[in-house]
C-alpha cells in the first residue's frame, strides 16, 4: 500500500522548506520527473550531488522533530520523506 502523508505533516514541511525550499524541490522535479535526483557533478566539483543524502536528510531531520512521525523507524523517514515532500510542492 503506498504511504499517504497527513494533511498535518504536508503543512509543516511546507512551511519548514518555505518558499525558496519548495521552489528548490519543484525544480528538481521540473527537470529529472523526481524529488530526489543525483546529479553528476557539482560546479565545483566533480563528485555527484546525491539530494536523498543531503536535503532529503534536512528533511528527514525536521520530521524527526514532529510528534506524528515520533513512532517511524529509519526506513520509514527513507521511504517517506520524498512523497511529503512531492505532496507539499503541489
């Protein structure tokens, strides 16, 4: 069954990410259909950029914060974390 995210969490993220980090999610999915691309390389360098590792562990990390998700495991923030997210961009 694929998980549904509460209109509670979708709220927090969205306001959490504001408008600049929505704007930054929208285009990820803009231009590779997903959330949680990895890109190639960075401009500085030339190792790939993995958004599962570092904003989606922003993400991850703020809703550990909140008390409806206080019972998830770790597999649970993984498996998640991106559908919350795709929710709140729309």
């Amino acid at each position: 069954m694929k998980y549904q995210p509460s209109k509670t969490i979708v709220e927090a993220i969205r306001k959490w990410l504001g408008e600049k980090g929505l704007r930054l999610f929208r285009h990820y999915k803009g231009i590779t259909g997903t959330v949680s691309p990895v890109f190639g390389r960075t401009r500085r360098r030339h190792l790939p950029h993995p958004v599962h590792f570092r904003e989606g562990m922003q993400v991850r990390n703020f809703l550990r914060s909140l008390d409806e998700c206080k019972n998830w495991t770790a597999h649970d923030f993984d498996n998640r974390w991106a559908t919350i997210v795709e929710e709140a961009i729309k």
